[in-house]
C-alpha cells in the first residue's frame, strides 16, 4: 500500500509560534505565549535565567515568572527540552 504525501514540509516546533508549556524540576509548569518562533523565546528565558542565577539581589524582577522561579529557587532548573507547543498560531512561520 503506497501513502500520498500532501507535498507539504512539518515546520519544527521550535520555529512555531503560540502558546507553549515549559516544565520545571519541580513539577510545576511555566506556560506563555510567543509571537516570535520558539526557538527564540526558549533562548530568552535561558539568558533571562543565567542573569536571575548570577545576581545575588532577589528584589529584582527578570524577563518572566520563569526566570522570577528560578532566582527564587535555585536547585530547581527549566527542563527546556520537554516544552511543547499547546496551541500555534496558523499561517505564521
């Protein structure tokens, strides 16, 4: 049995755009939403995460809660290659 393919290419997750769910070490989630691809934003919140871990002043807000949890909780870390994409903007590469 012979399968048509539509002819037209999956795009990665990580260039798609949405809402997404990033899971942390501690069983909690973080979810947002990115009108850049993926990608980008997950790059983000890592250099958002690396700033939060090398200041030692807590009063400061970061990027986003992901970053704000982790500053507040530093043995926990963001299992970044567990994010999945739960909802995409259509159309939008």
């Amino acid at each position: 049995m012979n399968l048509l393919s539509s002819g037209k290419d999956k795009t990665p997750v990580i260039r798609l755009r949405g809402v997404y769910q990033t899971p942390c070490s501690c069983g909690n989630y973080y979810i947002g939403r990115t009108h850049q691809n993926l990608g980008t934003r997950l790059q983000q919140h890592k250099e958002s995460i690396e700033k939060a871990l090398k200041s030692r002043n807590n009063s400061i807000s970061f990027d986003s809660g992901l970053s704000n949890h982790i500053s507040k909780n530093t043995n926990h870390y963001v299992l970044f290659h567990e994010t999945i994409l739960i909802g995409n903007d259509l159309g939008i590469q």
